[in-house]
C-alpha cells in the first residue's frame, strides 16, 4: 500500500492517529514526545531534550529514530556510557547509521568502544544476497505491489498500481495480460492470492494519486475483487461499506474454506468476507490497529498474524476475535513489515519500513505468542527499490524486489521514466 511515505528510522508521524487518547496509546504518546524533544534539540535545551527522548523511548523502545535521538541526547548531556549503550542496542535492533558525519557524536570518538559500534553499524549495511532472479516484467512503468501462485499451472499473478492492471506470467516467464481494472471501473490493485480450490484469484483495490486517471475529487471505493481464474473475468465485487471514513485495503489471505481476510491500512479494521456471501464485514476493528499492512494464517488457521507498520505484531483469535500485542524477545524488530506469511511454524516478512530493507524470519514460541528468534535472509541487496509483497511456493519467497514507489509521484507522473528498472522478482529459499 502506499503507506510507503515514511522510513521508519526518520519520520514518526505518517501512520493514521490512534482512536484512543494520546495518553493512553504508546505509540501516539511517543510521537508527541518526540516532537517535543526535536523542538528542544532546536533549542539547544539539552536537558529537556533528554528528558523528552527518555519518555519517547520508554514508549516505544524499538523505534530506530526514537532509539537514536536518545543516543544523540545522552551523548549532548555527558553521558557517553548510556549513549553508548543505546548505540548498541539500535544496532542489536538492525539499523543503520554513519556516526562520523554526525557532529552529536563527536564526544563519543575517543571511546575504545566507538570502532567497534561504527562496524556493526556498516555490517547491518552490507548487501546479504541469498535469492536469486525469477523473473522480470518488461513494461517500467508499473509500480508493481502485490504477487500471487497458481499451483495448478504454475503461473504467477503481479499487479500494477500505476496502470491498474493484473498481468499474468506463465512457468516459462511469458508475459500476458490478465486484467485491466481500468475497464472494469475499478481503481488500482494491491495485494493478490490465488484461491486453488474454486479457481479463483483474489484482489484488493483502493484508488491512490500514482495511479493512472487519479481523481482527487473523486470518492473512489475500496474493496475486494475476484477473478476467474482461467479467464481474468471479474466474478465478484465486495466494496468497504461507506461510512464517510478513508479506506484503503492492501494485503489479503485466504483461507481454506475460502473465507477472505483483508487489511484496512487507513482504519483499524481487519474485514472478512465469509465464503459464499456477498458483503465485507468488520471482522476485527481495534485500537492497535495503527496501519496494518500483511496478514498470514497459521497452519491450523486458528491465528491470524497481522503487521501493523507502526505497532509490530499483533495476533487475532479467529474465533474469539480477541486481538492482543505479540511480544518479542531483546533486539527483534518487527516495525515496518509490509508483507507477511507463515512458513512451517515461523513467519516471513517482508521489511520496507525499515533502513536498509530487508526480508526476515521470525521464530514463534510454542504459543505463537512471542518471537524468540530473528534471522535476517535478504538485506540491502543492490537491486532492492522497496521490496513490497511476496508468496510462498513451496519452500521459497517470490517477492517483488523493486517497485519504485518513490520513483511514482501524487500527481500521477513518473520522475525520470527512463531510469525506471525491469521489474524483478526474487526467489528466497526457506
């Protein structure tokens, strides 16, 4: 989705605003007491500068930018043993910095632990390349986002945000055009998953300004669309029930018994749409539910995983509906993670929110309560231009590598088109 307008490292406030009090939500709280501690810092007011970094990371203990503000606040205010600490922990977490061309830390170059941090720091930068090509697309201009499997034929399914299409790519990569959403009257697709058992390929829909005939007075819906599988006619329609509120569905998953599932990264919602009906229904709607982007169901489809940009990983029961917090172990991060799936009992994710972006397995504890472990598959590959979404086919991700979003502007146009790169899919063993 494009909730692409922020780096998590960098930018606190793009997610949408909690619907709880500021003072009772963590991470809106530590939002604001970071701008609190960037208007210090612009003050030159070192001690409210520290005092405000110290409650922002208190709330939000993962976040890369609020992880090193308080780093540059302990360095400012003398105390080179906690900023020291703090530097170590931003790098346990996976983050990136250059700590020479940042006059904060000028104290901290005389220390004997200074190299070695700089160096772990430059190692969660280097490229880690373990995929190889699948495949690339031949037409630039996509912004490619979401990725499906046809196990029957082999086939894969990509989507174009900006020309509003579906094409489809056969097992000996020929390229086809499987459906214009532009002629069906619908705005851009997003997230995709094939359903084998009737046949089916799913999508989501929501219109944004990088895709073409953007309307901005428009009210264009948000929603669900199925495809026949062999065809690409469109055999269903389910819109977001209007209620006045922005809405904007992304990522999706389906079930075994066809039931579908699909997140709102505009509201707090987790819809549903029951097979063999005809309406979305609000499924889950709560307040940890920031900007939810990827969903995966465990393998006895008990649970459903959901990433929220901003929050982490959250855990719904399916059948109580009870949402609650997935806890994880010291230096896992779990901000910033737009695609999502299950592989044996572990998740994979797909991390575009973070520097540098990278791919994932995350190691759940027995429950499926917590994750334990962290390995980190793919990271900073040269051919990276924000990954976005994947699916796994047998034991290997196929994910798309470089979807450009930046490159794509509001107001519909292309920065330098004939930069653009062949869109690629990778192939990550499991």
């Amino acid at each position: 989705m494009p909730r692409h307008a922020a780096v998590l490292v960098l930018v606190l406030g793009s997610a949408p605003a909690s619907i709880l009090p500021a003072q009772q939500d963590p991470v809106v709280a530590s939002r604001a007491a970071y701008q609190q501690a960037v208007q210090a810092y612009t003050a030159h007011d070192i001690p409210s500068f520290l005092r405000y970094a110290i409650e922002a990371e208190r709330l939000r203990p993962a976040h890369g930018g609020v992880v090193y503000t308080l780093a540059s606040a302990y360095t400012l205010a003398g105390d080179s043993s906690a900023a020291l600490r703090t530097l170590r922990r931003y790098a346990q977490l996976g983050y990136t910095a250059d700590l020479a061309a940042d006059s904060d830390f000028v104290s901290l170059r005389t220390s004997p632990a200074y190299d070695e941090l700089r160096g772990a720091l430059a190692q969660n930068a280097a490229p880690l390349a373990r995929g190889r090509p699948a495949f690339t697309l031949p037409a630039r201009d996509l912004l490619t986002e979401g990725i499906a499997h046809d196990p029957s034929s082999g086939a894969f399914f990509v989507s174009s945000v900006h020309q509003r299409k579906i094409v489809r790519v056969d097992r000996r990569g020929r390229v086809s055009a499987f459906s214009s959403l532009v002629d069906a009257g619908l705005p851009a697709p997003f997230g995709l998953r094939v359903d084998p058992s009737r046949g089916a390929l799913w999508a989501t829909f929501a219109a944004v300004p990088q895709m073409v005939g953007y309307d901005s007075a428009g009210a264009a819906p948000s929603g669900l669309v199925r495809f026949e599988l062999s065809t690409g006619a469109i055999t269903g329609r389910f819109l977001v029930p209007t209620d006045g509120k922005p809405h904007a569905l992304g990522d999706l998953t389906v079930s075994r018994t066809g039931d579908v599932y699909a997140t709102d990264s505009r509201g707090p919602v987790v819809y549903r749409l029951r097979a063999g009906t005809d309406s979305l229904e609000r499924f889950v709607e709560s307040p940890l539910l920031l900007s939810a982007q990827g969903l995966a169901l465990d393998a006895d489809e008990r649970s459903l995983y959901v990433a929220d940009y901003s929050r982490g990983l959250l855990r719904v029961d399916v059948a109580t509906r009870q949402v609650r917090l997935v806890d994880v172990d010291d230096g896992i991060l779990t901000l910033g993670i737009d695609g999502l799936y299950m592989a044996d009992r572990d998740l994979v994710a797909i991390q575009n929110g973070v520097t540098p972006h990278r791919v994932v397995r995350l190691s759940l504890d027995a429950r499926g309560d917590r994750v334990v472990r962290a390995e980190v598959l793919e990271r900073a590959r040269p051919d990276y231009a924000e990954p976005t979404l994947g699916v796994v086919v047998g034991r290997e991700l196929f994910y798309i590598a470089n979807s450009q979003w930046e490159r794509f502007r509001d107001d519909g146009g292309v920065d330098a088109p004939e930069r653009l790169q062949a869109p690629l899919v990778l192939r990550l063993p499991l």
